[in-house]
C-alpha cells in the first residue's frame, strides 16, 4: 500500500466541510481525516454522510476520523457515537486520545488501570476497526516508554499509534520515539513548530523550513509503507498556506 499525503480537516476549524474539501483538492492532497469536534460531531450520521459524499465526488480518501473520544474520560455510551461516524465515513481507522491534560506522573495505579480497560474495551467493540492513539503532550503517549508499556498493556491486535514530533523535546528524542512505535505507527501528523516548557505555546512555521529535521524523521518513517502522512496546522491558519505546505510534503515523499 502506498504512502499518502493529506490533510487533517481541524487545520480549518472556522471553514466548513465544502470549503475543507475543495481546499484539499486544489492542493493536490488525496486524503482528509475528517474531525470529530467541529465538522463531523460524533454520531451526527447526515454531517458524516455530507462529508463521505463530497470526499468521493472530489476523489478524496477518508483514511481516519480523527475523533475527541478520551480513553478513561469521555462517557463510554459517546463510543457507540464516534464508531457510527466512522463507519458512514467509509473509514476503518479511528483516532482516540489516551487521556487529555494530563499529568502521567500523577496518575495513580488504579486510575491507570482503569484506562486499560477502557482501551481494551473500545477495541473489543470495533475489533474490525483500528483504534489508533493520539501521540500529544499531557496524554499517556508524550513519553514513547509509557507509550510502548499502554500499548503492552492493553494488549490489543487493533491498537495502534498515530506519531507526530513532540515539540517539547529534542530531536534525539523524536528520532528515538520512531524507532520505537514505528512497529505501531498507522499516520503521521506533519507539523513545523518550536516550543518548550517554559514557553510551551508553540511556534508555527512554514513546512519547508523544517526540511532538514523532517528528511531525518522520514527517513525512519518511509521504512514502513502504506502511512497517512496528514498536514495539520498551517502557520497562519489559512487555506491559502496549504498549497505550498503540501508541496513542500509532496516533494518529500515524492508524490
């Protein structure tokens, strides 16, 4: 299966869905993975369907719905909602967050255990689908060693992983964290910022001035074939940054 370039459709929160698309169109983008906070609301099956219909009519792939579903958090009754989405969205890859604003250093045995249950039980629920988690700052995947135990302790075929570089670290760290998770690694969500803890509000810069970092990730990413490599942020929130952040994309994976 061949790599793919595309788009996370949150980049353009204030955008509607016919805007998102014909954005991702012009660009020469092939995928969008549709999010469940703004323009595809989970269990709102008409919005998921509209999205569906206009991404075919435009040759545009749906590999992922990127949902707001928080392992140990959110209701579990919100899952059934989150996996209607997903299947009228044609996906079989949904992207949950394995908590939020959290903490792991305070996180208590009891409270991570109930976690793993959690997890284990969506993936129980849509054994068929991929249930891919969020790798984010304050959740249990901004360490890849706490990242690696989640995964082994949930201990389910179609848990995965999406991978992004964590702004807070170094490259080291990131290049280390690849190698890690890649045996996992399902998309990639392709960001230039700069940050860290005692500034933690990122920067945001053009994609192509982040070449030189982002040839050493995909280096140790392209290993692996058939990976969504999903756009997401432009520096300057515009739909009309994203034909020359998806070339600089493009270009790098020959596309």
């Amino acid at each position: 299966m061949a790599n793919q370039a595309g788009l996370v459709s949150v980049s353009f929160r204030k955008n509607t869905v016919e805007e998102v698309v014909a954005a991702a169109k012009a660009a020469g983008l092939t995928a969008i993975e549709w999010g469940g906070d703004i323009h595809v609301p989970h269990g709102d099956l008409s919005a998921a369907q509209k999205a569906a219909d206009l991404c075919k009519e435009a040759g545009i792939s749906i590999p992922e719905y990127g949902s707001y579903y928080i392992i140990g958090k959110s209701e579990p009754q919100e899952f059934d909602g989150v996996v209607a989405s997903a299947r009228v969205l044609g996906t079989d890859m949904i992207r949950v967050w394995p908590g939020q604003m959290l903490r792991t250093a305070e996180l208590t045995p009891e409270g991570y255990a109930a976690m793993v249950s959690d997890a284990q039980r969506i993936c129980d629920a849509a054994p068929e689908l991929r249930i891919a988690l969020e790798c984010h700052p304050m959740s249990l995947t901004e360490e890849y060693t706490m990242a690696l135990k989640f995964m082994e302790d949930v201990d389910r075929e179609n848990l995965k992983m999406f991978w992004q570089p964590c702004q807070y670290h170094d490259l080291a760290y990131n290049l280390a964290a690849i190698d890690a998770l890649l045996p996992y690694v399902q998309s990639v969500h392709v960001f230039n910022w700069t940050a860290n803890k005692d500034n933690p509000w990122p920067n945001r810069f053009p994609l192509a001035q982040g070449e030189q970092t982002w040839k050493l990730y995909l280096e140790k990413l392209t290993k692996k074939d058939g990976l969504n490599y999903m756009l997401e942020f432009m520096p300057d929130d515009s739909t009309d940054s994203l034909p020359r952040e998806a070339a600089a994309l493009k270009g790098w994976l020959g596309l």
